[in-house]
C-alpha cells in the first residue's frame, strides 16, 4: 500500500515538475537561433528575421485552421489546392470582369469556405474518411484552377492589387502583420471561448462531447469552413505579393502545414496542442531550414530534413501521452 503511495507521489511530482509543451518549445527555438547564429553572423539580423516572417506567412495562415481542426480530431490535405482555387479566381475577378479589389478578396475567401463545407459535409453528414474526401477534393480544387486559368499564370493584375500584402508598416509589410493578427486573435478567442473548450472535447472524447449536448457536427463542419477560407485567404495575399496568380500556387503546403502542427505540439489525433505552440513550431521549422541554408547545406536535402525533423516531434509527442 505504501508502495502504492510512493510511487504514485513520485508519478505526481515528476508530472509538476514538467515544463508547458510551449516553453519547451521556445527554449528549443532560442537554442536552434543561438547555435545558428553561432555558426553565420549573418543569421541573426533584421533582414534574416523579415525574411523568416515572410517564409512562413502564407503556410502561417492556414496552420490556423489546420490545427484547430487536427485538435478536433480532422484535418484537410486540400489546403494548398484551395489556396491555389482562392488566387487564381480572385485574380480573374481582378484581370477579367474588372470586380473592386476588397469584394474579390472577400468573394475569392468565400469560395475557399465553400470548399471547406464540401469537405466537411461529405466527411461530417456522409461519413467518407477526412483522408479521401480531402485528398479527392485536392484534386478537384487544382484542376478546377486549370480549367479557369487555361492552365496559365494571370497576369498583368490592376494596379493597386499589391496593396494588401505589400503595404509597408512599421518595417514589416503588411502580410506579416496580418498573419500576426490573425494568430494572436485566433488563439485569444480558443484560450477563453466556450467554443475553444468544445474543440478540445470534440478532439479528446467524442463521445463525451456528444454525451454533454455539444453538436460535434457542427463544430467539426464550422472548422472545415474555416480553413477553407484561410486557405483561399493565405493564396489571395500571394496573389496580391506577386502581382499574379499561378496553378503552382500551394503546391506541398498541406504537407508542411501538417508538419509545423506536429513539429508544434499539435496531438495528430486530436483533443491536444494550441495554437501557440503551433506558431513556435512553424517559426522552428523555418528557423532550422533557413539556418541549414545560412551554413552552406545542400538546399536539395532541406525537404528531408522537415521530413526528420516531423518524425522526431510526433515520436516524442507519443512518448508523452499516457498509455491506454
């Protein structure tokens, strides 16, 4: 019985001493930045940090929703092909019927919520495993690009279509802050929203939420909408950066959202990680491809290192949860 005791004391003890996922993952990051900059004087300046803000912006913007939906136990392989459908339908909006700037970029985000509740009926309502109706759907979204585009970049766009992305503000231009605000209020409203404690349930313990009168289809459906939307958002702002659309847009994006999520401490299997960590992930993910380029690595190997770097989050991530 004492035995029983001590142990279980000492299981709680270690379990108080354990650091917050977050904090781990900022200590994690501050080490990485400090070894780089160790390594190349050059890593650690203002332009390297605008660049990393910059790399990481569009990917940044659907790891919103993407990882809220990973926390409630679904996820979306279309979000680069939706990026790609948000873009290139702005962009004739823009070229072609001479729609205002603010209602194509209003109408071309809709269109990516549209998507995002095409695959949340079909997986939610019908039953088709998120797997197959999102990668169907990826398909579907690029090739409905092709067809709009004629298989060919949109360009010249109207002059002013740059506006929204590459305005600049306080040294930094205007993506980065607007995936900056989106992040901050994003996981602000899951941290002290009632919503927020039902995505965790939903994702932890289905059944459960069921059970407590939570509508499990709603939420998970609401979700796919939203990332839908952040999708076509986060390939309109490329749009507007380049001045041009182009089917190539969001090619892989899917794979590396997914990898920032797991990399944050984002549970694949839902009900676990925040939207906090998931930021540390994504910007350690670019700070370690950014600083593998910074000290003369092959740029040809960077791909199989987030690929690495991915299996060693979500195995250590494993090595956490409790055993049931």
């Amino acid at each position: 019985m004492s035995t029983t005791i001590t142990a279980s004391g000492a299981k709680e003890k270690r379990t108080g001493l354990r650091l917050p996922p977050e904090l781990v993952l900022l200590i994690v990051l501050i080490l990485t930045v400090a070894f780089f900059a160790s390594q190349n004087s050059n890593f650690l300046t203002v332009a390297s940090l605008r660049i990393l803000l910059l790399a990481v912006v569009f990917t940044g913007i659907i790891l919103i929703g993407q990882s809220l939906l990973i926390i409630a136990g679904e996820f979306d392989l279309s979000v680069g092909a939706v990026a790609s459908l948000g873009a290139v339908s702005t962009a004739i909006m823009l070229a072609s019927w001479n729609v205002n700037l603010w209602v194509a970029i209003i109408l071309g985000t809709l269109i990516g919520g549209l998507v995002g509740m095409l695959n949340g009926v079909i997986t939610v309502v019908i039953g088709i495993p998120a797997f197959v109706t999102t990668l169907a759907m990826l398909f579907l979204a690029r090739g409905f690009g092709y067809v709009l585009s004629g298989g060919d970049p949109i360009y010249p766009l109207p002059r002013g279509t740059g506006v929204l992305a590459k305005t600049e503000i306080l040294g930094l231009v205007s993506s980065v802050w607007i995936f900056l605000f989106l992040f901050f209020i994003s996981d602000l409203y899951v941290r002290t929203s009632s919503i927020g404690r039902k995505i965790y349930l939903v994702g932890g313990n289905k059944v459960a939420a069921k059970i407590s009168g939570i509508r499990v289809e709603r939420i998970k459906i609401g979700l796919f909408i939203f990332t839908g939307a952040l999708s076509a958002f986060a390939g309109i702002l490329l749009m507007s950066r380049l001045e041009r659309a182009d089917n190539v847009t969001g090619l892989g994006w899917e794979l590396s959202v997914i990898a920032a999520a797991a990399v944050g401490g984002i549970r694949l299997e839902g009900g676990r990680g925040s939207l906090t960590g998931a930021f540390l992930g994504l910007i350690l993910l670019q700070v370690i491809l950014q600083g593998l380029v910074t000290i003369g690595t092959n740029a040809m190997l960077l791909d199989a290192v987030k690929g690495l770097v991915m299996i060693i989050a979500v195995w250590l991530a494993f090595r956490k949860s409790p055993q049931t």
